[in-house]
C-alpha cells in the first residue's frame, strides 16, 4: 500500500505501508510526511487535512494525535473518491504502470 499527499502547492512524499496499515501507522505516515510538506508549502499551517475517511483515520489514537498537533480535518462523507483530488492522482499512476507492464510483457 502506498499513502501520499498532494496540496495546491504541488506533490508530498509517499509512504509505503507494509501490511496493514494501523491508528500508529497511520500516526507514524503523519509525523514522517505530513510535517515536511506542511513546513515547505504552508509555513503558517494555516492547512486542513483531508485523510481518506477509513477506521485508522478515525482511530481514538488518531483523532487524539490530530488534536495535540492542532491538524484541522476536513469533515466529509466516507467512501467519496468522487470528492478526494489525490484519487485523480492514483489513476493515472495505475494507468501508467499498467502501460509500463504491457509494454515489458509485449518486449519479452
């Protein structure tokens, strides 16, 4: 599994989850990624989150991690890709590798 992010700004890093993803792995994609890409693009953190609305983002864990570290979530109904810009994202990046993976196939 891959967890990235994306701002008006431009592209975050990626994290790649091994297994299942959980409340602490979810906290440690937050520590390790969103801080680099808020302090680059909005020094002020002056942003809103918008996680994917699944458990771990929900997590009492989670919920308190945000709180302490004052992350501004951005409320909105679960399972909405539609709503979700980073899913845009996602399918060209699966688009692409599907490409990739035809092209190597057809060359072997």
């Amino acid at each position: 599994m891959v967890s990235g992010c994306i701002s008006y700004h431009g592209v975050g890093t990626l994290a790649f989850v091994k297994g299942n993803l959980n409340a602490q792995g979810y906290q440690d994609i937050l520590e390790n990624n969103l801080w680099p890409v808020t302090a680059k693009y909005f020094p002020s953190q002056d942003f809103i989150l918008q996680d994917d609305n699944v458990p771990v983002d929900k997590a009492q864990s989670a919920v308190e991690y945000k709180l302490i570290n004052k992350i501004k979530s951005l409320s909105w109904p679960a399972q909405s890709p539609d709503i979700n810009i980073i899913e845009n994202i996602w399918l060209r990046l699966k688009n692409a590798l599907q490409t990739l993976m035809q092209s190597l196939l057809l060359m072997s």
